[in-house]
C-alpha cells in the first residue's frame, strides 16, 4: 500500500505535526515514517495508524494509481 507522500506532508502541516511527534502517537518507528515521507510502500495497518492519529480516513492518504 501506497501512501502519497504529498498528501501526507500536506495533512501533518495542518495537523503541525512533526514526524518525531507522528511515531511516538502512532507507536511506529521514526525510520518508517521518514520512509513512507519519502514515498515507501507500507502496511494497511501502518497507513491505518497514521491516518488515525492524522484524524483522517485511510484513502484521503493514499496514491491515487495513474491510468
């Protein structure tokens, strides 16, 4: 599962959250986050975590697959 990475960027600056902040609510490693800023695949669980702690649904995150 992709995450877009500007969305993500976009939705943790109007949250003012900072990835350190992201990790310690979500309970995944600093490492993975900085991974899925850059544009890594990750979990359905993982995307799940950090949607909810965004206060977001899980697809307003994720990449939308070009056609």
């Amino acid at each position: 599962m992709k995450i877009d990475r500007v969305k993500l960027i976009a939705t943790m600056a109007e949250r003012d959250m900072k990835c350190t902040q992201l990790a310690k609510i979500t309970g995944v490693a600093l490492s993975t986050i900085s991974s899925i800023r850059s544009g890594k695949a990750c979990l359905l669980e993982t995307a799940t975590l950090i949607a909810d702690a965004l206060r977001v649904e899980v697809e307003d995150l994720l990449e939308v697959p070009k056609q």
